[in-house]
C-alpha cells in the first residue's frame, strides 16, 4: 500500500532518538545542540569598565573648561585602583577597570588634547565638553547578573553562542554527541568515477552526494563505502558497522537483484514500501535489533537527493537535539507551466528569482536526470493531487541553502 510522505516522515520521526550527551571542548562544538543550561559564572561585564579611551574623573570637577590633574594611567588589564582627588583624573583605556573614585568618563575628544596619545599620560587636561554623571562606565553585571542563564539548553551553538558561553567562564560544555553515520552505496554497476566504464557501468554519484549532504547535516561519517549486489557481501559489511545511522542506496525496489530489500525486509522494524512521490517511491526504513536507524533510498540519484531532504536530514538533526528540522519553505509563482506524476506528490529540483521559480532543467523530475541537481537551487513541493501547474500558479518550494 502506498503511504504518503507525511505518513513516512512521521514514521521515521518516531522511531529517533536524541544521542547521548558528551562534554567537548568550545572549539569542537559549533553546530552541535547544548545539553544544559550554561549559567553565567559571573556579572557580565566583570567590573566596571570604561567604553571609551579617555580620562576616568569625578563628574562634579569636570564641568566644560575646568583644568584637571592625571594622576595616574589605567589601561586594559590593569589591576590599579587609583585614588582620585578633587580636581583630578586618571587616563583610562577602553575595558579597563573604573577607578573606585570616579563616576564618569571623559572620551579623548572632549578634552583640549583630542586624540593626540603619548605613551606616557599628559599632566593635565582641560575639559572641553563636560560628561553626564555615570557616562561610559560600563556596569558591572550590566549584560547579565552572575548566575543567568548565558545560552538555554536546546540552542544550536553557532559562533555568537560559543562567544557567550567564553564569556560566560568555560572551555568546555555538554552538547548532544554528532550522530554517527555509516553511507552505503549498493549496485554492481557502480564503479569509481574516474575509471573507465565498460558497457552497463555508471560512475558512482550517491555516495558522494550523501557523505557530503549527511556532513553538512551535522554526522560524523564512521563509514562511506560501495558493495556490489551480494547478500552475503552486504550483510557481512553491515555486521561490521557502528553507527546511529545506516543510509543505503540502490536495491530498494522490486528487481531481482535488489539486495537491500532482500537483507534487510522484516529485520527489526525495517520495512520496504513505496511513498507518494516522485521521485524517491521505494523507500524502506526501520530499525535493527540494535537499535540502528536504516535509511533504504531508491538508487536513482535525485531520488537519492529527494529522499535525503525529505527524510533522512529531518531525522539527522533530530537525533542531534535539534527542533527546527526542516528546510525554510517559501512560495513563488511558476514562470512556466509542467506537468506533475498523478497521484505523486512531486519534488522538483527548480531555479529561483525573487517573485518566479521553473524548473532547473527541461527534463522535469525525471529521477535519474542528475545533471538537473547541479543546477538546482531548490526543490518545488506540488501536492500529489495536482496534475499539472500552470504558468501563474503559486508554488511551495523547500529552499535547500
Ligand atoms: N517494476 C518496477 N520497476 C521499478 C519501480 C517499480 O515500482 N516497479 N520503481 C522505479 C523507481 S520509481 C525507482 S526510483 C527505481 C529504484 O530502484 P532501486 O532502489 O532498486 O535502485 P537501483 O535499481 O539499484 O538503481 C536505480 C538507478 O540508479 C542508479 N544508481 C544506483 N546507485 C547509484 C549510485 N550509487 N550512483 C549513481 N547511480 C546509481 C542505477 O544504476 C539505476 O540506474 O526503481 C524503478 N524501477
Ligand atoms: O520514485 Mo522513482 O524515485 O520516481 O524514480
């Protein structure tokens, strides 16, 4: 029976499991899902700290032209803590400590001397536009009080969550562990692609597309690797492979030498059916008695690309905690019109411009036209009761980058 492709997404989505934390280092950790809140070991900022390069003053001494006194220099990473007088001043650099005394600063350019610096500070000043009480002093704990929750549990860690969670006192933190995945191409027609094919072979494409599509999914790639149609070459293969994941390619339909299918079918929870789509309508998909999660695409390259949108990277980024999975989605009008498969919903690789979107190449969603995805920006979604769009008609299209 032909389920549809929200029935086989839902089924997939069930069967995941969130991996197992593990604590990594900042460095390793961009892309990956924080595990637990990270609360602030301190105030953020540290101590109160100057904005601007200037003179740390007393704002009641500093009113336009009065004649100050430095009495001392504060730069960046300085621990002094200089007394200032009535009448005084301390140079001060940009992130260096205020000094306890005052209560203002007075950038460079508001002093008779601009922005004119010598190594050591001058002796005096006059101030040439007076400084509201408190002005420049960055607070302490002006950003957030110590103990604030830095970055929630659930974030997806990008390069301005790891700078928090620095600043927020760590080098380490517990994200949700990369799922590991093993890619499998299966046909004894592949051969490397820089060989020379002799009559019935093809250059091997799948596993390429798929280490690449899964590694920009967030996987750990602990297998890519091609096996010719052989039950006991496959099985003995899978024996061997330690992963979360198992995305195989090829065999899945009804041929004689479909020997995916053939190994797999009823093993666990894994089971082999078509989806309404096209392309991408033999899929298999279930579980192993250890717990391995088993992606079972149809050969035919844009089906493989199809599947692994549709399917396989919802699922990649759910095993790593995430909850937004899927591809943004926007809507365009169609600049030409195209037939659709009856009864299928249709996935087709498509150019975009601002307002239109057709199809990448004149071939449509034939699912072995792979030139069609070297160009392709984007896949259209036409719902399976649609037979054909027509040029004007509004489009749902999954944007792939
Ligand atoms: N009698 C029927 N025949 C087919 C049906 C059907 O319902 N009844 N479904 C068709 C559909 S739809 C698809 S899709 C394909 C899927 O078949 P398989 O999953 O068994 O895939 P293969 O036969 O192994 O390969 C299909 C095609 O793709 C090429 N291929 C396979 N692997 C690779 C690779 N790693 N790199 C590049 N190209 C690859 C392969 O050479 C074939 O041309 O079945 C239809 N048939
Ligand atoms: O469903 Mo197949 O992937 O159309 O060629």
């Amino acid at each position: 029976m032909m389920i549809t492709v929200d029935e086989h997404r839902a089924r997939i989505l069930a069967a995941v499991a969130v991996t197992p934390v593990e604590t990594v280092a900042l460095a390793d950790a961009a892309g990956r899902v924080l595990a637990d809140d990270v609360v602030s070991r301190w105030p953020v900022p540290l101590f109160d700290n100057s904005g601007m390069d200037g003179y740390a003053v007393r704002a009641a001494d500093a009113a336009e032209g009065a004649v100050l006194r430095v009495i001392a220099d504060v730069p960046a990473g300085s621990s002094l803590d200089p007394t200032i007088g009535v009448g005084e001043a301390a140079r001060i650099m940009t992130g260096a400590p205020v000094p306890s005394d005052a209560d203002a600063v007075i950038p460079l350019e508001h002093t008779d001397l601009g922005t004119t610096i010598t190594t050591e500070p001058p002796s005096r000043i006059t101030v040439t536009t007076a400084p509201a009480h408190g002005a420049h002093i960055r607070r302490t704990g002006g950003d957030s009080p110590a103990g604030a929750v830095a970055v929630a549990a659930g974030t997806v860690l990008g390069p301005w969550q790891l700078s928090s969670i620095a600043s927020a006192g760590y080098t380490e933190i517990p994200v949700h562990r990369a799922p590991r995945v093993a890619v499998i191409s299966t046909g004894s027609e592949l051969i490397d692609p820089a060989g020379t094919p002799r009559r019935g072979e093809i250059p091997e494409s799948n596993s390429v597309l798929l280490a690449a599509a899964a590694a920009a999914a967030g996987a750990d790639l602990v297998t890519v690797t091609t096996v010719a149609d052989d039950e006991a070459a496959l099985s003995s293969l899978l024996d061997g492979i330690d992963a979360d994941a198992v995305i195989l390619s090829g065999g899945a339909s009804v041929g004689a030498f479909d020997v995916v299918k053939a190994v797999l079918d009823r093993t666990g929870s894994i089971e082999f059916g078509p989806v309404r789509m096209q392309p991408g309508k033999p899929q298999g998909f279930g579980a192993d008695e250890a717990g391995r999660l088993f992606f079972c695409l149809p050969g035919n390259p844009v089906s493989v690309a199809v599947s692994f949108e549709t399917f396989v990277r919802p699922a990649l980024l759910a095993m790593a905690g995430r909850t937004v999975i899927d591809r943004p989605r926007v809507h365009r009008t169609a600049a030409t019109s195209w037939r659709c498969p009856p009864g299928r919903a249709q996935f087709l690789p498509v150019l975009l411009d601002e307002t239109t979107v057709r199809p990448a190449t004149a071939g449509g969603s034939g699912s072995h036209l792979v030139t069609s995805l070297a160009v392709a920006q984007a896949l259209a979604v036409i719902p399976a009761d649609t037979e054909q769009v027509v040029e004007g008609d509004i489009v749902e299209v999954m944007v792939l980058s």
